[in-house]
C-alpha cells in the first residue's frame, strides 16, 4: 500500500528548482512537492542523453557502443523511471531496459528496479548486505551516488554501479565487477551528454 508524506513538512518541496530543470521538456516532470526530498539525488537522470559506452572483453580490450539513457518523474513526481538502450556500432540492440527509483522515507531506505525488456526480468540493485545507497555530494559538480548489487546474467557474481555527475549537461556511469564483493575492477564505462 502506498503511503504518503504530507505529515512531514520538513520534505515539501514547493518551488524546489534542481539545477537542470530549466534544460527540461515539461514532458519530463518534476519532484512531487510531498515527495522524499532524496529523491532529488537521482534528479540528474531527468531528461534525454546521448551516451558513449565501453565494455571490457575477457581479453582487456576494450569494445564501443552506442547508448541513450531517457529519465523523467513518474507517478505524480514520486519515482524516477530511466531507460537504458544499447547498440554496437552497427545498431545492434544489446541492451534494453528500463530502472525504476523510489526512496522511502520511513525506512530511510532506496528500492531501484530494473526491468530487462529483452528478457522480461526483474532485477534488485540495491542490497543492504552489499551496503545499500552510497551518496557523496559535490556542489552538482563531481557528486557520485555508488551502488552493489547481485548480478543475474553476467559472467561476474557482483557489480559495483557508480554515477559521478560533472555538470548539469554530463554524467559517467561506471560499472566494476567483483567475484566477493570486495575486490573490485573496472569493466564499463558510459559517458552521458545531455540532449535536453
């Protein structure tokens, strides 16, 4: 069952303005005024990007892709939905979904989903036994939000996702594996340029 958020006054975002909303569409939304306030970090997702992505082979080379990533508010500004498609350079779709983010504020606790729409499931990203949502706040210049999670497909047990935004208009995703969820090396990396 939802809750809502009106008893706690201190979350009201009436005239909250992110430092990109005026690059958005109003297609996209905004933040609920009643909403968690925290959501707001997931913020930067919001709008249409371009993206330069790499995976590293078994070999240690590494492979190009295209990408576009598409974030907008969902259900009355209270969740973030992002999509993610990947293409070879040829256009070849790899890569097709979708991430959903809600943060509840009871429980001081981030839920983010994703959603293979090439194989129809689900996957949890966030995991308290792999430390949950790590935030580290820069001024909107070189904060970072980094997250474990169990991987379902990958040759890997464990990925490490970190987003470390650099301004309003460019983000890089960075993806690290992991057989223990200890000892990490990088094996992605996706640089985004703000469309719109």
């Amino acid at each position: 069952m939802a809750h809502t958020h009106h008893d706690h006054p201190h979350q009201q975002l009436p005239h909250q303005q992110l430092p990109h909303q005026q690059l958005l569409d109003p297609a996209f939304a905004k933040l609920a005024p009643h909403a968690p306030p925290e959501l707001a970090a997931f913020a930067f997702l919001i709008g249409s990007w371009q993206c330069n992505a790499k995976i590293k082979s078994s070999s240690g080379d590494w492979q190009r892709f295209e990408a576009q990533w598409l974030g907008r508010f969902i259900l009355d500004g209270h969740a973030i939905a992002d999509e993610y498609r990947m293409t070879t350079l040829s256009k070849e779709l790899t890569v097709l979904g979708m991430n959903i983010r809600t943060y509840n504020s009871a429980t001081r606790t981030w839920s983010i989903k994703w959603l293979d729409a090439l194989t129809g499931a689900w996957t949890d990203l966030v995991s308290p036994d792999l430390g949950g949502v790590h935030i580290k706040r820069g001024n909107g210049r070189g904060s970072s939000i980094t997250y474990a999670f169990k991987e379902p497909t990958a040759t890997h047990p464990y990925t490490r996702a970190t987003y470390t935004t650099h301004s309003p208009t460019h983000f890089t995703w960075k993806g690290d594996q992991s057989t223990d969820a200890h000892a990490w090396t990088d094996f992605m990396v996706v640089e985004c340029y703000r469309n719109h």
